[in-house]
C-alpha cells in the first residue's frame, strides 16, 4: 500500500508535489492507469503515488506540423478518437489503449498489433516534459522541427519505467491513415508450420503490419468465447494485415498467401469488409481475457526471440510446460518474435505456483541463450529484476545504474524498478498473491477484462 | 596539435589505451576519418587522439536477420559497396559518405539526402560496442531481434559526439533497396516560391525521398563547375526524388508536379534515365566543393527550421547578409527544413571574419526563435558550444552534464564539447585561423573537395 496517493492537475502540480515529498526523503512512484503488467507502478517501500489520470487534456493537436500535445495522463484511445476524423492517428496501439495513458506508453515503450510495421511508441514520440526528482521541469525535442543536437532525452525516456523522471506531457507524432488494408486468416495443423510462415514471409521483405499467431488451445479458447467461427481443430493461426495504397497491397498478400500454402495451411479466409475485421482484431485484443473462462489465474510471459527460431521457441516452451505439468497457450506478436506464453494456474496451489515461477524463469533463459531478450514490450518492472543479469553484462548493469543517478542522485524515484538498485533491495522469493511479492502484474488473477 | 594519435586496430587495443591514457590522467579524443564540420575530433586541451580509421572491416553481413556488424572505422561508402549485391542498403548516406565512418556517422547522428523520407542515423542503428572512459568494454542491443529493454543506450549514444564513450563496433540495420524512383528537378523564379512548394508537398501528405534546394547564386556556381544544364537565369531549383513502388510514382510525382506549377515553377525536367539521375545527385553532393571556385573561404551554417517558415527563412538570411554585407549562397536539405547558408570570406580580411561570425549567430538565434534549431545535421562540437544556451534552458544543460559525467566522472573524453563543461573552458572568442580558435570545422578554407 502507498503512503498516499496524490492527483495533480497540472505540470506544475507535480514539480511542487515532488519538491514536498524530496524534501521529507518520500520515495516515489510515478503512475498512469496502472495497467502495466511487471509492476513497475506499484509501490514497495512505503512510497507516494504520484497518478497521472487527471492529467488527461489534450493541449494542441497541429494539423499543419503533425503533432499532438497531451498532457501524460491522456488515454491512447482518447487521442485516437480525437484525431479520427483528421485522417491523421498517433500509430501505438497497445492492446491496453482503452486504459492504458501515453504517459504509461512512453514509460513502458510500449508496443501492439501494428508495432511489425510502425514502430514502438519511442518512434512516435517527438518530444518530452519531464518533472525531475527534484522538482525541476525539462522539456525536451518539444521543437516543431527535427531536433537532433546532444542526448537524445526523449529517447532514453522512452522504457525508462518511471526511473528517471516524472513525463508530465507528450509531443506525439502524428502520420496519415493507411489508405487501404487486406486482412487474412490462415490455421494450420502445426505451431511448426505457422512459425516457419512467420519467418519467411519476414524472409522474403514483405513487413506485414502485422502477423499475430494463436496456438491450437488458444484458439479453442477465443472461439467458444466470441464465436468467430475459427476451426477449433486446427493446431495454429496466423492473422496477417498488410496496408498502404490499393495499387500493391493484392500482389503483396498474394505473395504471403503462396507462402503459407507452401507451408501446408489448411484454410485460409479473407476479411472482405470493414466490420468482419474489425471482428477479427477485437477477438485477437481480447484474447487474454478469455483465458479467465478456462483458469483460475494466468501468467504472461513476454520476451522476444529472433523470428527465424519461431518454430523451435514454441516447441521448447511446451516442452518446458510438459517438464513442470503446466498448460501453456500461446499467443505471439509472432511478426516481431515477441512471445507471450501463457501459464495457467491455482493460486491457491502453493506448489503449483512455484512450477510457474521456475517455468517462467526457464523459459526466459532459453530466449536469452538463442538471441533473444526478457521482455518485449511489457517491461522489466520488478517482476523481471532478477533476469536483467541474465541478459546484460556488469559493466553495463552499472552503466544504467550510474544513468540512474544522474537523473536521480539520492534513488528517491521507482528505485529497484528496471534496473538493480544499489540502495533498495526487493526480497523476490515473497510467495505471490502475498502483498509484498512482486509480481503483482503479469499474474493476472481471474479477470477475463484483461487485455494485452 | 594531439600530444599523440593512436590508430588501435581492435575494440581490446581502444580498450587498453584508454586504460593506460586514464591512469595518466590524459585527455582523451576520439576521431574518424575527421570530416565532422564543428570541431568535434578537434583536440584542444593537449589531449591524445584515438582514431579509428585502421579499424575498418566488415565482420559480418547477415542477410537474413538485416543487420551488418562492422567496426567503426567502416566508411560508410565501403559499407554500401559491399552489400550492393544483396538488394540491401545502409540508408544514411551523408555527402561525405565517401570518406566519413560509420562511427563518425553514429557520433554525429548523421543525416544525407535521403533522410527525409528513410531518417537519420539513429532510426538504423541496432547496437553498439563502446569503450567507456574507463577502459571497460559495453555491449548493448547487441542482440539478433528487438530489444527494447532499459535506458536506449544506443539511442542516446546516436549524436552524441563522442563525449560518452568511443564506439568500436556498430550493428547497421540494413533495408530492403527501393524498387523503383521518380526524379525532376524544377526551376523558379523565386526563393519564395520554391520554398512555398516545399512547404506545400509536405502538408498535402507525399513524403519524397529527398527535396533539395539550391538558391540562385548556387544555381550558377553548380552550373559553371559541372555544366549539368541548370538554368543560370533561375531564382531557384528544387531537386525532388520519390521511391518506393513502380505502381504508385507516377501518381505521386503527378501531385508534385502540379503543386510545383501552382507555385509557378518556370521549368521541370524529368531525369528519364539512372544516368541522368546520378549525374543530378553528383551535381548535388559536390554543390560545397563548387564553391572553392569563387571564394577563397566559406562559413556553412547548419539548423533546422519549422518547413512551413521556409519562404520567411530564406528572406530573413538574405537580409542578415545584406546588413553584414556579405555574400551568402543557399543549399538545404529543404525537405528536412535543414538549412545550409554558405557565407563567403577571404579570411585575410579580419573584419570581414568577425562580419561572418556576427551573422552566423545571428541566423541560428533567428532560427531558434522561429522554433528551430542550432544544428541540423552537423552538431555542436565546439563550434556552436556558446548556443547551446539559446537552444536549452539551465535544468536541462544541467541535466547533459550530469549525464556525461554518469560516463565519465573525471571528465576526460571529450570534454567540452556538444554540452559546456563546468571543467574545461574553451576561449570562443580567439580569432579564426588563430591555432586556438574552435571553428575550425564550418570555416572550410578553399577545399574545392569539400562536400556535405
């Protein structure tokens, strides 16, 4: 539990919060909606939430220059929908957009359907207002031009987590509307024949925008909960969108069509109209809610691998699964290799819990030994503190330690959140479901709302 | 002069002479090829150079997974040569690519002709080897698939000049080669107009490749050094390319044209042939060395101003030029809103130099109050240390200087240079020419080789 929790309005409001609280050495936590799954928003050591939400205006949307201003706590699909009829969209669209804030975004990097082609938010992200740990108020790139002179502050912001500085408001980039799209659905008998689609379709230079891929389980799952009409006998599904002009867009999806014909699919189905795909992505959005049909509790792992290792990724997990008795489904922003395994359990069951734990912890391992990393998109928080030596060495551990303090000399903000901390050690061997264990994010318990 | 220059052929060799130039408290700079235009690799305060231009092999390309890793002592050109085959390219490509290294590149964030649609050189870096100032060797995104775990190292090491740390190995997103280009060049009457059509495109949504403009004066002296067939009696030029696929140019360059019509162009050539348009981009990349035949010394200034202030921009500098009583021509990366004033000097003429210096600062404080910038392509080095002020405001100079220091506490790589340092002050108002004087870099002394 938090000390407090404060809801300042303004920039302002937050620099004169964060000066009280450094002056009677509160630590603090930065905070939007609190959707983010690796804890990085929760407080530990008896800290101040300082919480975004209020701070939820849009200040400026510039046709002309294509930026919005917004202030931190403005939500993803609030500008969305504010810039809808401009022909104009700011491209993040974290599945979490209906909550979730840019400020949160920004924070985590986050990612979504669309990141194959467009990029993580810190590609959309022009310039940055940031409230120091001492109070002090930066702005920075906030010019109306390309701005490429020393540190690249907004950069480093971007995935910083909350470490650094509190982002108080967001010059977002905005970019045109695709002009036209081509969805398909393709299910295949095999995981195996669905990855090896995933990585030569990347092989052969098409970027689709995106190429999201269900396991067989999963689709038994989303289909007796939306009804869709997927083939609940199929071993896989990939659902593949292509856009931007009319002109090539049938001879690009023909090119992946051939591919995943060569690949043994058994069906494949083209989303004609605008409805039925829309229909398509609001089952792949809500698919993590689903599982709350089949299970008690859920663990989402997040990492990424290189694409071209898709398929023996997924045999290893289920096997890693076989190893600990768990059931596993798998749902993958296959497109970027980003894997999200999910792990299914009672909490209730001590033991069974702890099989999830060291399940998690292998199969991050393995990412890691094949060239792939602990997160993709979800971020380190604390769930993952313990696995950040597993992926970097110490003298960059340091590095982001010594970044850190710049920022922050007396770690007073989110320390031991994303990077080691040298001063606040976190006891990660807290059974979970108890208030102090960290992973309070990606185990999601019984809400079949939750969306990724 | 360097107390010494040491040519390391290994990451390990840059890693043991830092070692052994910190235990002799030696001020460390590092260089590449030394094309950079502010100063950057100049060394001022008796410290010893590290150059990098012996370590310059390719260790490997790898098609399928994108991405090449070369030392940094690669020129860029020799990166380009080498994948020409694959149908991949490294898309930076800066005027000096001929001679200038990859990590020189990395350094200055360098940008080039085609930046405006394809970026700059952070949007293709994947990771980086450094030797920090210490000695110890840092890997980071180093790994084969997205990895967006952590302070973006990378990112803030992009532009950063070489004041954190020496990068020794660069990991090069490499990209598919555009299928196809359209190509024109179009006169006009006026500064004005030309400007006007690039603020024009820009708002109506196509994103060229490149949009390049040469002002009337440039016009003659590009036409009289390689008779390419421009029309001496033209106001201004725009040289505008599109690619991407076949299907959609034509439509693409129609709107262009129309556009460039409705601003009155006089003329429009289409460069029909890959000849005719090498033989135009030539004609582009050696515009600076053309000025060699006129004037014995020139000034380049380098911001970037909001595109739809152009026509006011280019207004503004002919009248600070006029009130100095100077002669400066005009070559920007229009598209990018990245201006170049060249302002002509004998620099035998000590009053005619303090003229020059007068309007330099006196073009990027206009700019800056536009909402533009101090540098666009070129940096800070210490050419434009004393701006940086104008440009940032205290917490955030602050905030550069704390970070470097997270790098190099002792301060010894670099050292004032990009941000002002609170240890070393550099005297900018020695006397160009003078061995002392920082501007060493833009004031380009008859060097009809020269190019940007």
């Amino acid at each position: 539990m938090p000390l407090a929790v404060v809801f300042p309005e303004s920039t302002q409001h937050v620099s004169q919060c964060v000066k009280i609280l450094a002056a009677h050495n509160l630590a603090i936590v930065p905070r939007g909606s609190g959707t983010g799954l690796a804890g990085g928003s929760v407080v530990y050591n008896q800290g101040v939430i300082i919480c975004t939400t209020r701070m939820s205006q849009i200040h400026k949307v510039d046709i002309e220059n294509r930026v919005a201003i917004v202030q931190a706590g403005c939500r993803n699909l609030t500008l969305t929908d504010a810039i809808a009829c401009t022909g104009l969209r700011f491209s993040p669209d974290p599945s979490s957009q209906r909550a979730s804030t840019i400020g949160g975004n920004v924070s985590t990097n986050a990612g979504g359907i669309n990141t194959l082609k467009h990029g993580v938010t810190s590609n959309h992200i022009l310039g940055l207002e940031v409230v120091l740990p001492d109070g002090e108020i930066l702005q920075t790139r906030t010019h109306q031009c390309y701005d490429g002179i020393g540190p690249d502050l907004p950069g480093l912001l971007c995935g910083s987590e909350g470490i650094l500085g509190i982002i108080t408001r967001v010059w977002c980039r905005l970019v045109p509307d695709p002009k036209a799209f081509r969805t398909i659905y393709a299910v295949f008998k095999t995981n195996h024949d669905a990855c090896k689609t995933v990585a030569d379709v990347i092989a052969c230079g098409i970027v689709p925008t995106s190429m999201e891929m269900m396991d067989g389980k999963m689709i038994q799952v989303v289909e007796n909960a939306f009804h869709f009409g997927f083939d609940t006998t199929a071993g896989a599904l990939l659902l593949i969108e292509v856009d931007g002009v009319d002109e090539i867009l049938d001879d690009e999806m023909n090119q992946i069509i051939a591919i995943a014909n060569e690949n043994h699919a058994m069906d494949i189905e083209f989303c004609a109209d605008a409805a039925r795909r829309a229909e398509l992505w609001a089952a792949r959005k809500k698919t993590f809610g689903a599982i709350g049909r089949i299970s008690r509790s859920y663990c989402t792992m997040d990492a990424c691998v290189p694409r071209s290792k898709l398929p023996e990724v997924v045999q290893r997990v289920t096997e890693i699964g076989a190893k600990h008795d768990l059931q596993i489904n798998n749902v993958f922003h296959a497109g970027d290799g980003n894997i999200h395994p999910i792990l299914l359990f009672d909490e209730d069951d001590a033991a069974q819990v702890q099989r999830v734990m060291q399940a998690s912890e292998e199969i991050l391992e393995y990412c890691v030994t094949i060239g792939g990393t602990i997160t993709g998109e979800h971020g380190v928080g604390v769930e993952k503190l313990a696995m950040m030596h597993v992926m970097f060495n110490k003298p960059t551990l340091k590095m982001f330690l010594d970044l850190k303090k710049a920022f922050d000399p007396k770690q007073m903000l989110n320390d031991a959140k994303l990077i080691p901390s040298d001063k606040l050690r976190i006891d990660l061997h807290q059974p979970p479901g108890s208030s102090e264990h960290p992973l309070t994010g990606n185990f999601t318990k019984n809400s079949p709302g939750g969306a990724l």
